[in-house]
C-alpha cells in the first residue's frame, strides 16, 4: 500500500456505513468520509495543490484529519500547525490551509476555509482517482518534535513508516479494543490513532477540550481511553467537578510523560481502570510499555522493552554499557525515522550509527525494564551535583495549595546555576512552609532557592513543560 487512501476507499466500499469520523455534533460513516475527501481534494488541487509539495494545516479536529486525508489523496507532505508559531520558513512550506492567517506566513499561499469554503468544495465532481506515492520511502507527514529545549524539529514520515507504526503499535499494546485518543493530530499519538482507524476500519472520535471528550465517552460507551497525563489530568478534574461517572471505561493508556502519584490517585479513585503507560517518542514510536498499579511501580519506570524495539545504555563515548549501569539511552526500531527534515545538524546530533538518541538516561534491568534518571539536556548540575529537576515537579505537584509547577535552572551571572520553581497556587499559599519542606526533603543543594508565582506553566501539546522558556521568563513575578 503506497498511500493511506488505498485503506479509506476499501473501507468505503467493503463497510460503507460503518462511523468512521465522530464529533459530539455530528459524524460521518466511511461511503461519506470517502466522498467527501475526493471532493476536498479536487478542490484544492483546482486551486494548484501539487504532489509533492508541503502543506501545514490549522483546523478544528474533524476537518483537520479530513483536510489531512485530501492531501494524502494528492500525495502532499502534510504538516498540523497549533496556529500560534511562526511557520518555520527552513522547512520551505508551500501552502498553509487554515482558519486565519498566520502573520509570519504570505497571504497569497494561504487558503482560508470557513462554511462557504467547504460548501462550495460540496459541488465538486469526483471522478478524478487518488495518487499513490512513488514509493514506502516518500514523506507524506511531518510530526513536530516536542520542542521542550525550545528548538521544536520536523520528524519526517514516509507512508513506509506511517504503515509499520501503525503495525507496531498495534502489537505493542495490550489487546485492542476501539478507543477514544485525546490527543491532537500534532502529535505521533494522533495521527497514528486517526490513521489507525483507517487502517483497521474502527471510528475515529474527535474533540478539542475535556467536556467534549467525556461527552463521546458516553455516547460510544468506549472502555478504552488514550491520552497524554496532562489531558488525563483535564478530564479527571472535569469529571470530578460535574460528577461525572464513566463505567464504561476499562482501560486508560497514557504517554508522553511519566504519570505522577497525585494523578495516579485521582484516575484510580474516579474510574475502574487499569492504567498503560507508554513511553517512545515521536522518532523512534513505541519504546516500552508497562502496567501501572501503584505509585512504586511508576516512579521513573518507563517500561518493558517492546519486541519491535532494541535498547542499549551508553557511556559518554557510546560504548555499550553492561546491564545495571546507568547510562545514555538509544534505541532502534523497524518504525523510526532516520532523520530530521531540512535539519541536518540536529540529525547528526540525534542519529547515529543506526540507533536514535532520545535524550534520556536510565539503566537497563536483568528483566528488561527501562528505569529513566533524567533528561539528559535538563539535568541540574549546582556545584557538581546532577539532579533530574522532574524529581522537585512530581513533589510540587502533590503538595496542598499548588495546582500546577515545574522546577528549572535558572541562569546566573556567576554561571552557577539557580535551581528556580515556577508554581500556580491558591490564593493564601504559604511559601514559607514549601520552603522549609523542600529543603527537608532534597537538602539546600537540590531545593529551589528562587520561586515564581505565574498564571500558567508553559507547556507543548503533550503537557511536557517547557524548562527553557521558564528560565528565560524568569526576570517576571518573582515571589
């Protein structure tokens, strides 16, 4: 199979009326998706959409996974865009399809959709057939990387990798079962799920907040729920505040971050469910994955070793380190991609030799788990003691008074850094008393010595925290 479209149009024609987009308001089953798709597709194409060339899309859920499929009909690289970046202009984009302008991005190759837009694509006729790529090795999709350093990369997909992430994946799993993703089509774990659905012929439900997602939860009477934990988070409180009860759901699968105690209660408390924790990455896919029953069975466990991955711990000179020593982390496997886009710096720094280089250290178990230490580019050194600042985040997180926090070195002029916290408090908070906590419970080298009181922690769309941006807004709010 050389595009995605070969599956939608089976789909079409083998379960025509099988739901294959839902939204709270409305769905489409796939004989519709399919028509629709072809017609968008004409559309843009008429407007002088070529093969080849790199399209960023900023749309609502729905249509952005129907614009998405349109240019794969046309076998486009396509690209989701959060709205509020810049376009980067080193990946040379061609069109951007969105709601509004983006200032940064030329007016003449934008196309702006709205009602009258898609109405009028209504009226297209669709004889013209779909393309196939030139081959498995085409890109046709660019996942942005997380970006928490502050130098967010272009992951490119072939169809070749989109396909065997989808069979990866769905291997790595425990057995599936048709269910809910959270997550947006930004991000590695939406597009496969919305590609998944395809591929598999399942429903793929798509919302943009808690409510709506809690609300598909019920209707579908999903037991299966997956999400990064900061959306988990969302729904949680959600649930909670509107007393909400799902007895539907059975499973919950989470990745892109490690789980904290005080979520792990919640969503155990609220909901009967066993819990995943995923942990990959948007280069390399699915790494390990592991089942969380308590809190000693979270804290820095990232998993068991997947059978489509390979593992190894490296020292400094990417020599292999024997079993139980703490080292660099890199992986293989048969979905990763090979490169950066357009970046070929950033490549030779993440790919070598075969093995990708996520960015992490951990220590690898006679057992085949995978027991993270820190990230490599965030890890604290004050005065020669190296220090992972997530350890100080999942202690803010479940101290009273404090709804969201991350911890990060802060810069000084001695060039000896500050370890400084971002926190979000109730009113009346007593510092004071974190203070004297911290230092009891990480002594006066690990605790913050400088602490910011702001309306929000910057994060990515995965809920990772964005310790970059947190030192270079660290001159504001100072407590």
């Amino acid at each position: 199979m050389l595009n995605l479209i070969d599956a939608l149009e089976f789909r079409a024609r083998s379960q025509p009326n099988v739901i294959a987009l839902q939204d709270v308001d409305s769905s489409l089953n796939y004989a519709q998706l399919y028509l629709l798709v072809k017609k968008i597709a004409k559309k843009i194409s008429s407007i002088g959409v070529k093969p080849g060339q790199l399209a960023f899309t900023y749309l609502p859920p729905k249509v952005d996974w129907i614009f998405t499929l349109a240019l794969f009909h046309e076998t486009c690289i396509t690209c989701s865009h959060d709205g509020i970046s810049p376009v980067d202009e080193t990946l040379e984009v061609d069109w951007l399809i969105s709601i509004k302008p983006i200032p940064t991005f030329p007016p003449d190759r934008t196309i702006l959709i709205d009602d009258d837009w898609l109405a009028q694509a209504q009226t297209q006729t669709t004889e013209n057939n779909y393309l196939s790529y030139e081959s498995q090795d085409s890109v046709c999709r660019l996942i942005m990387t997380s970006g928490t350093t502050g130098h967010a990369k272009a992951a490119p997909y072939t169809m070749g990798v989109l396909l065997r992430r989808l069979d990866s994946l769905h291997g790595s799993w425990p057995s599936g079962q048709d269910e809910i993703c959270m997550m947006s089509l930004q991000t590695t774990g939406g597009l496969v799920s919305a590609a998944g659905a395809v591929r598999y012929g399942r429903t793929y439900y798509c919302a943009s907040n808690a409510k709506d997602f809690t609300q598909l939860l019920i209707k579908s009477r999903s037991g299966s729920l997956y999400g990064s934990p900061m959306q988990l988070a969302s729904l949680a409180n959600y649930c909670k505040s509107n007393e909400v009860k799902l007895p539907c759901l059975k499973q919950i699968r989470t990745a892109g971050g490690m789980i904290s105690e005080a979520l792990l209660a919640s969503l155990k408390s609220q909901f009967d469910v066993v819990i995943f924790n995923l942990y990959g990455s948007t280069e390399a896919g699915a790494i390990c994955v592991n089942s969380i029953k308590r809190k000693n069975n979270i804290e820095r466990l990232a998993g068991f070793v997947v059978l489509d991955a390979k593992v190894e711990l490296v020292d400094d000179s990417n020599e292999p380190l024997e079993i139980g020593q703490e080292g660099i982390v890199r992986v293989k496997t048969s979905s990763m991609v090979s490169e950066y886009y357009k970046n070929s710096k950033a490549s030779h720094h993440s790919f070598r030799g075969g093995w990708f280089y996520p960015g992490d250290r951990g220590v690898l178990t006679e057992k085949g788990a995978l027991i993270l230490s820190g990230r490599e580019s965030e890890l604290i050194n004050r005065g020669g003691v190296k220090f992972d600042p997530a350890v100080i985040d999942e202690y803010l997180l479940c101290y009273p008074g404090i709804r969201d926090a991350a911890a990060f070195a802060r810069d000084t002029e001695s060039g000896i850094p500050d370890v400084a916290a971002a926190i979000v408090t109730v009113d009346g908070f007593d510092l004071n008393a974190l203070k004297q906590k911290l230092i009891e419970q990480f002594g006066n080298i690990k605790s913050p010595s400088v602490f910011f009181s702001v309306k929000e922690i910057p994060r990515n769309q995965m809920g990772k925290v964005n310790r970059k941006m947190l030192n270079e807004r660290a001159s504001a709010a100072v407590t």
